[in-house]
C-alpha cells in the first residue's frame, strides 16, 4: 500500500526558508507525476507545484519564483524548497500523485511563518 511521509516543515521568519520531503513507500514511485499542497486553517486544499515523470514541473501563480519541486527516484522522495516564505502562507503541506493515480493523503507537514 502506497503511503506518503512528509517531513521538514516547523517555524520560520516571515522571508525565510525551508525544504520539505516526502517519502514514498509502497510500489513504483518513478513513473508517476508528484505534487505539493497545502491547507490552511478553516480553508481548502489547495494545489502548489507538480512534477512529472520525466521532471516538467508545474506551479501555482502565487508561489512561482519562490518555491522548487524536485525529485530523487532512487531515493523515493519529492522535494519542495520553499524560500520567501510569507505569513499566509502557515499551512500543513502535503504531498500526494497526480491526478487518477491520487492515494489517501498522509498526514502532512505543518509550516508556520511567523515572526
């Protein structure tokens, strides 16, 4: 059974910094596009940035520019570098596949951007 694992979330200043992991355990994790998300309090899941197979990445307008999605096949792990980070944008992010291959969502990472 496929479950994702994110890590890496926690406090920072309002213009800081942080990487989020995701780790994925279960069956084949290369051939399938990877997204981000986040929630925040009282709000909807909302969409971040992708990455397919073959490494095309996509974003949300509001975080182009500042945030990076990567990923190591190898290593069964989605990335997401987020720099600039502004205090609307505290959430818990998740990670989940693309689209119809989608699984349960994992208990995600909290964010909290704060000074």
């Amino acid at each position: 059974q496929v479950q994702f694992v994110e890590s890496g979330g926690g406090l920072v200043q309002p213009g800081g910094s942080l990487r989020l992991s995701c780790a994925a355990s279960g069956s084949i994790f290369s051939i399938y596009a990877m997204g981000w998300y986040r929630q925040a309090p009282e709000s909807q899941r909302e969409f971040i940035a992708s990455i397919t197979s073959g490494g095309t990445t996509n974003y949300a307008d509001s975080v182009k520019g500042r945030f990076t999605i990567s990923r190591d096949n190898a290593k069964r792990t989605v990335y997401l570098q987020m720099n600039s980070l502004k205090p609307e944008e505290k959430a818990v992010y998740y990670c989940n596949r693309e689209g119809i291959n989608r699984r349960p969502w994992g208990q995600g990472t909290q964010v909290t951007v704060s000074s």
